[in-house]
DNA sequence: CCGCGGGCCTGCGCGC
DNA sequence: TGCGCGCAGGCCCGCG
C-alpha cells in the first residue's frame, strides 16, 4: 500500500529506534528484489552509525557514517518491521533483509511481491541518482504550488489522473490519493491536463496537501499506539471517501450519485461522475 | 516528450 | 474443497 503518508508513518516510527544507533550486522536472505541488493551491503554498512532518516517521494533514506546513503522503496508490498529484541525472534517468510541496530532492535525489510528494494547510493545522491533525481516537487513542500502543477500538467494530452501518478509531476502520490484527491478537488479523472483551469489547480493543491496531510496524521496517530509487538510499520486504518468503494453512495451530502470504478492506464479510479467535472 | 501496455512477483478472493 | 482467473496501493522499459 505505501504511498507517501504510509512511507513518512514508517519513517516517524523508525526514527526514536534507529537515528543515532550503529548497523551492527546486515543479514541479506534475497538479493533478488526488483532492484539487486548489493551483494556487500553487508560489509559496506556494517559498524556504520544511522545519522538520520529521510524520505525522498516514496523512498526512505537511510543516511549513515561514511560516504554512502542506504536506499529503501518498499514497493507494492513492503514492510519494515521493528523487534524490540526483547521476546524471541524468528525470521518471517520474506523476510529478505535484517539490520541488527545497537541496543538489540531489529529493523526487517520483508516484501512478499519483492517489488521493493534496498539498495546504496553515494551520499548526496539527489544530484547524482537518476531515481532521485528525475522526482517532481515533494507535494508537503513549497516547490509544489498550484502554478507549478498547472504549468506541468497543462503539458499532458491525457487523463489527469494517469499523469498525477508520473512521479515526475509530483512526488509521492499512488493509485489510492490520487482517487481521493481529485474527489476532494472535484476534478474528473478523465479531464485532459491540458484543459485544467487555474482554479482546478488550486484546489487540486489544496486537496493533495489535504489528504496527504491528514493521512500521515492517521499514522502518527496509528504511531502512538505502537507497541512493539507485532512491529508493523507504516500501515494504519483509514477511511477513503472514493477509494475502493465502488457501487457505495457518495459521500458528498446531497449529491445522491454513486461511486463509479474505471480503468486508465491498466489501473483503477474510483470517483462520483457527479461530483467530479 | 507523451501515453499506454506489459512485465516483474506472490497471495487472496471470487465464481464455478 | 479445489481450481483457474482476475486483481492488487509501484515502477521501469519499450513501442507507437
């Protein structure tokens, strides 16, 4: 499920467990991921403190001692999960890689559709990685405003819901809030970018940094509960107001319209035909 | 440059 | 209960 609010979920609850801890050991279980782990990630971080945790997009950034930055996307179906270290531990199916941190916590990247990845880049890496460096504005960031998005998108022929996944517009929105974002902003999906109005762009904006916002508020707030037991990072129950609920009324009052499922692009969209013009 | 379709993997839920 | 199918929230590549 990760998108944005989840990856920045997972990087909040990383953070009081790693930042500042030293990678005592790296134990790899698959190389294979979408992307090759380096077959010596292990020796290259191994003795190295954590300095800090970032994310870029949808990456996490694992910035540690020495010249290289750890790079971690957790794809479609990623977790990182944090054992305490205090009951008994045993590794999980896929499970592919286990970071051993000072202090006894684990930190386990397990990734069933291995459509992940944990890979190195040379510290500063934004500049010099093709993936970083081809991301759009961080939607939460002032880079993104509505002149940007309507000078961008005004350039597309298509859907504007196929080109708000292009993580070269804007960073960090997946399949399920870009559904709820365009609701929220009563944009059809299916209205080209290149006939989006100043005030679509305005309240698309609006409605980004909206569900963006208050999704990663559902995660602090999944945050705060977190135990330690089940260790699961980053997924927390939310209510989407188009998302997935084809058939079901919508929830705007008075609209009395259904919420209609189509495909662009080979992926689903859910929105009011109502709503959203 | 843009838009689309396919591929990468595994697991789950559905209809039969 | 079992089987086959479609589907899944990301991203990259190649084609037109």
């Amino acid at each position: 499920m990760p998108e944005l609010p989840e990856v920045e979920t997972v990087r909040r609850g990383l953070i009081p467990k790693l930042e500042g801890r030293i990678i005592q050991k790296v134990e790899v279980y698959r190389y294979d991921l979408r992307v090759p782990v380096p077959a010596d990630l292990p020796s290259r971080v191994e003795g190295r403190r954590i300095e800090r945790i970032l994310r870029r997009a949808k990456y996490l950034l694992f910035e540690v001692e020495g010249p290289e930055t750890i790079l971690i996307h957790l794809g479609m179906s990623g977790h990182i999960f944090l054992d305490t270290g205090s009951g008994d531990f045993r590794r999980q199916k896929h499970d592919h890689v286990i970071f051993h941190i000072s202090g006894g916590c684990r930190a386990v990247f397990n990734d069933v559709r291995r459509f992940g990845s944990v890979d190195l880049l040379p510290r500063g890496a934004p500049e010099t990685d093709e993936r970083l460096r081809s991301l759009g504005p961080e939607p939460m960031g002032n880079a993104f405003s509505p002149a940007v998005l309507l000078e961008a998108i005004n350039r597309r022929s298509g859907p504007v819901k196929p080109a708000l996944l292009d993580q070269r517009l804007v960073a960090g929105l997946g399949n399920i809030y870009v559904s709820e974002a365009l609701f929220r902003a009563g944009v059809s999906p299916r209205r080209k970018g290149r006939n989006i109005s100043q005030r679509q762009a305005d309240r698309l904006v609006d409605a980004i940094r909206s569900v963006l916002g208050e999704a990663i508020e559902a995660g602090g707030s999944s945050l705060r509960d977190f135990t330690g037991t089940d260790g699961e990072l980053g997924y927390f129950q939310h209510r989407f107001q188009v998302y997935d609920r084809e058939g079901l009324a919508c929830s705007n009052k008075n609209c009395g319209g259904r919420v209609k499922r189509i495909v662009q692009a080979g992926r689903s969209t859910y929105f009011c035909g109502r709503c959203q013009n």
